[in-house]
C-alpha cells in the first residue's frame, strides 16, 4: 500500500475539496485557530510574567538563600521567665548553622540594622543604617560602584566606615564626592569608603523601580552596630542569610538547622526560617493555577469549535453523499471513505492549528508589549497548543467520517 | 469454463413484515464469459435492484450469487468493495465522475483503491483514456468536457482493474442519439476484444445491440431472447 502512494492522494483530494470550499474550510478551522490562538497565548503571557519574576529574585540576589529571622515568641501578655531568658537570634546561630553542613554552604551572612540620625554636611536625616556581615554584599546582589567594600578586618573590629547605596550617596553628599568624607552616623564618626551601584528593577517597562529601596542603604559593619550603637552583650542579629546552591541540600539543612537553634533557644521557637526557593516554588505553583485556567479556555474554544466543525461535517455530508456513493461503487471500502474524511479534518485541523500559532505570537506579543514586559515562550507551549487542537480536531472528525463511512452505496449513489 | 455471472432463485425484500417490497422474486440468470446481454424492463420492475445486486452494490435477501467464481451474498461490506474494486466496472447514465478530480485522476482512482503503484497508476490510465479516445483531456476537470466525452471517461475508469464485469445502466440515457450511437460503438468494440457486458435500458433500439436481452418483469425474468 505504501509504494502506491494512497496516503499522498488522500492528502491531495482534502487539499483539493478545502480549496474548493474555501468559505466553508475557513470557519471550520477558525475555531481551532481561535483555541490554538488563545492555549498559545495564555501560556506565553504566563510564561514572560513568571520569566519576569524570576529575574527578579535572581536580581534580588538569588535562589539558593535560606533567612532566618528572629520572631515574637509571645502572641499574648507578658513573657514567662523562659521565654525572657530567651536569647534571640544571635551571632552565634550563624556560626552553628555554618558548621552544620559546612560543604553545603557557600556563605552565610548576617545583619543587625539600626534606626539611627545620620548627619553629613549637607543633610541630616533618621535613616535605617544596616550593620552587615559576611558575604551580604554579593549574596544580596550589590556591587561596588566606587571605593571598596569591607575588609575582614574591619567586619572584625567594627571599623566605623560606610558603603552608601546610590540614593544615601545623593543625598548625603549631594555633589558626587562621597568617597573618603566623613559622617556621622549616632555619635559615630565614620569614614565613606565606597559606593553601592545603582539597583534597578522594573517589573514592567514603564513602571517605577521596584528596588528604589535597596538603593537607600547605608551599609556598616554588623560588629560596629553591635558594640558600639545597639548591641547587646548576647550579639543579638536581625537576619542570618545561609547560601546553600545545591537547593536538593537545602531543606534537609533547614530541618537540621532549625533543630540546631531550637536547642539553642531553650527549646522556644523564635525564630523563623524563610527558604526562597520554596516561595518561588509556591509561586510557581500558583503559576500552574492560570495555566489551567488558560488551557482550559482553549479548549473551551477547542471544544466549541470542534462542535460547530461537527455541525458543518454533517451539512456537507449531504451535499457528498453521491461522492461517497460513486467512490464506493468503484471500490472504495468504507474505511478508505473514512481515512478520506479523516485527512481532510486532520489537515484543517493542521492548517488552523498553524495560523493560531501565528496568531498567539502576535497575541502574546501585543499583550506582553501592552503590559511593558519582555515576551518569552517556550517550545512547551507551542507542543501544547497544537497537540490539544491536534487531539481534540481528531476527536471531531470521528463522529462525521465514520457517518461518511456507514453509507449504502447504493442509496448514496441514488441520492439526489 | 465458470460464468461470469450466476444467480440461483435471488430475491430481494426492502422493508419488514407488513409494509414489505419484494423487489425480485426469484431470478436464475446465467451469463457466460464474453457475453453481452441486455437487461430491459419498465421502471419498477426490478432491473435497478437487480443490477445493485450483480454489481454487488447491495445484498440479496435470499438465493445466491457467484462473480466469477467468488460467492458473494453474505460477504461484509470491506469484501464487497473489493470484489466491486477488483471485478466490476460501472457505467452510469450520469457519468458519476468526481468533479473535483482531474480526468486522468478520476481513471485512476480505482486502481489508486487496488494499491497500484503511482507510476503504474498514471501509465495505464493513460493508456485507458487512449484506448477510448480523449487521451488530449488527461489534465482536464469533468466539467469542461461534453457528455460523450464524460462517458467515454467512465468507460475508461470502469476498465480501469480490468473487470470481470463491465455493468453499464442506461449508459446512453443522457446523450444525445449520435454521441450515444458513438458510446454504444465503443461498447461494442469492447465486446468484441472479449469483455463480459451486462447493459441495462429500456430502449428496445439499444437492446437489440446485444446478443440476449433478458427481461424483467414484476421481479421475474419474463422473456430471454438470444443464445443463452
């Protein structure tokens, strides 16, 4: 059967009987085109918002970090004697937490912030001045504009120098010259040494920046706002970032670090433990919601389509009864009859199939452009959009072809 | 040597109990290899059905029937259009070509259903639309050809497998009498170079072309004239 090239002439003949109804071929592949259209377009407009978020946290300094912040461990009333001999989240933490699964760990860093008066000679200001240790400059996206960044040294001793973020730099030393001045920040004198590049984040292109805060930092060693401006004796921190990269590693170190600073605390939870990959998880799996919703009004459409397909089959049967008649007289077997119907659904089917996929590019572009952020796709969608208009247009087919098929020949060849 | 065709006691009832139609009542017909017989009969009288039948278009209700050596009632329906594909050849009054399908593909197409190769295919259809004339329209659509010309390429498509049985029903019926007199001169010289033609009218004229006129009658086979 192959050499004699059947599959080919079937093909032909539906190329032909779509190019002869043209009116009718049209709107029959419009509801696939329009389903194809909309599973294609929902997904790339999902798929360019998560792609956009994504960015964001890699921006925001990250997949791989694990926060642990301290937590009220009273809701109610006052503090029992334990919970206030209760010692917060310490120095003392990270490093426990740092020796728990030490290959893990790429970095851990810490900060202990302050609300202090900030006074340079051109401004003077209440500002939250951040004291940081370890590796917070990378692990939280910064970069070095001018000057430099601590030493360990200085982290050591608490040395009273600043980084300022873009904004800070603006205001305190308004004409562009912050490096190597003084300031004060509380009763401290401390020395700029460097200057934070500019953080810039736009969810959409004509938005405000999303990162306008981290731009007003001003950065001190943790060690300094410790000894010198809020500290205590128990080195109480604000936050400990781990940075664990292998994220199949990361809740396990969780579970074990929790216990560790648990046993720490005198058995109270106060503390709280923030893994972002898991939000970025919960986010994607929030994600998946529109996506369902999205496939779902495709194959709504899909659906409705597919039913008016059924519809223009069955009218068109009638005008085609004598052509299945005189087919079947010269020998034609009602699966041959089927397998031509079959074809020529099918190859509507492709053919609108592929005017959607144009169609939701354009779709997807135009909103994406619309809402002001990058259009991103990927072949996922493509496969998923065609392969449901794929199945459900061979779904449709079934029901007219096999009509076709079931034909008398000899009522079909008198039927006027 | 086995006929062509042979029928014992073949019947044929449409509908059910009450509102039944016995369209043949019984018909024992015979036609020999080579033969060229005439089927005539008022309308209604079963000729059509009869013809259904022979060109295993339909079943028979009771009797039997043999194509050629092969049984045929009781046979599903995918046998049935093979035995139709591989042994009978059709010749309608209106033509009943596909309009949308060139000449030459409309030749074609029975033997595209025999899975005969592409190449083959192509060259025995020309060869076909050669034998009957009109070789120049192979490219051509249905429509743009005049009825002789149509008919001839039915001719042309129902030799197509080389068939047991060429079946034509009232071949002349929509032509006028010189084109038809031309159809009937190639059906003829068909006879002559051995083919198995079983001719349905109702034109006396026409009748008297082939060697038996068999007709029909309420069902029955009336009168046979000619050699059986």
């Amino acid at each position: 059967m192959k050499a004699s090239g059947a599959f080919r002439e079937r093909l032909f003949g539906a190329w032909v009987e779509i190019r002869e109804n043209l009116g009718r071929s049209v709107l029959q592949a419009l509801g696939v085109l329009l389903g194809v259209a909309s599973v294609l377009g929902g997904f790339s407009i999902s798929d360019s918002q998560r792609k956009r978020a994504d960015e964001m946290f890699v921006k925001m300094g990250g997949l791989d970090k694990l926060n642990v912040q301290p937590r009220a461990a009273i809701k109610d009333g006052r503090p029992t004697a334990l919970q206030q001999a209760n010692l917060g989240l310490r120095d003392a933490d990270a490093v426990g937490g740092e020796a728990l699964q030490s290959d893990a760990i790429q970095g851990v860093s810490r900060q202990k912030n302050t609300r202090s008066r900030v006074v340079s000679a051109y401004a003077d200001q209440d500002r939250q001045v951040s004291g940081i240790g370890g590796d917070f400059i990378p692990a939280n996206g910064y970069g070095i504009a001018q000057g430099r960044g601590f030493s360990n040294m200085e982290m050591e001793i608490g040395a009273p120098v600043v980084v300022l973020g873009t904004e800070a730099a603006n205001t305190f030393f308004p004409k562009g010259d912050a490096l190597g001045q003084s300031m004060r920040i509380g009763d401290i004198p401390v020395t700029v040494i460097g200057t934070f590049q500019e953080r810039v984040f736009r969810f959409r292109e004509n938005q405000g920046n999303q990162f306008w805060w981290r731009n007003r930092i001003i950065a001190v060693p943790a060690n300094l706002v410790q000894r010198r401006m809020n500290g205590d004796a128990y080195r109480r921190v604000d936050r400990v970032t781990f940075r664990i990269p292998d994220l199949n590693a990361m809740s396990g170190f969780a579970q074990q670090l929790k216990n560790l600073v648990k046993s720490n605390h005198r058995l109270q939870e106060d503390f709280r433990l923030d893994d972002v990959a898991a939000r970025v998880r919960r986010r994607q799996s929030q994600g998946s919601v529109y996506d369902i919703i999205f496939m779902l009004s495709g194959v709504l459409a899909l659906v409705g389509g597919g039913i008016v397909n059924v519809n223009i089959q069955m009218a068109s049967l009638k005008e085609r009864v004598r052509e299945v008649g005189v087919k079947m007289a010269i020998g034609a077997s009602g699966r041959e009859i089927f397998k031509g119907f079959m074809t020529e659904a099918l190859l509507l089917t492709a053919l609108g199939g592929f005017a959607g996929l144009v169609l939701g590019i354009g779709f997807s572009w135009i909103i994406t452009a619309s809402i002001g952020i990058p259009l991103y796709m990927t072949p996922a969608s493509f496969v998923w959009a065609y392969g449901l208009a794929a199945a459900f247009g061979f779904l449709f087919a079934l029901y007219p072809a096999w009509k076709a098929s079931r034909l008398s020949p000899m009522e079909a060849l008198r039927y006027e | 040597m086995n006929p062509i065709i042979q029928t014992v006691g073949l019947t044929k009832v449409y509908g059910a109990n009450g509102a039944a139609v016995h369209a043949l009542r019984g018909i024992d017909l015979t036609v020999e290899k080579g033969e060229f017989v005439a089927l005539i009969g008022p309308s209604g009288s079963g000729k059509s059905t009869l013809m259904a039948i022979l060109g295993c278009l339909d079943l028979p209700t009771e009797g039997t029937y043999t194509l050629d050596g092969r049984q045929v009632q009781g046979l599903a329906g995918g046998e049935l259009a093979r035995i139709r594909n591989e042994k009978v050849g059709f010749v309608f009054q209106s033509y009943n070509l596909l309009p949308k399908a060139s000449i030459v593909r409309n030749v074609e197409l029975p033997m595209l259903y025999a899975g005969v190769g592409r190449k083959e295919r192509r060259e025995r259809a020309l060869a076909l639309l050669e034998k009957v004339g009109i070789a120049d329209k192979a490219d051509k659509l249905p429509a743009t050809l005049s009825g002789g010309q149509k008919q001839r390429v039915a001719v042309a498509r129902a030799l197509a497998n080389e068939p047991a049985l060429l079946l034509a029903d009232e071949p002349t019926g929509a032509l006028d009498s010189k084109t038809g007199a031309e159809v009937l001169d190639l059906f003829r010289e068909l006879h002559s170079q051995g083919n198995t033609l079983l001719l349905v009218t109702h034109d006396p004229s026409i009748a008297a072309l082939a060697e038996r006129r068999v007709e029909i009658r309420d069902g029955l086979i009336a009168v046979t004239e000619g050699v059986a």
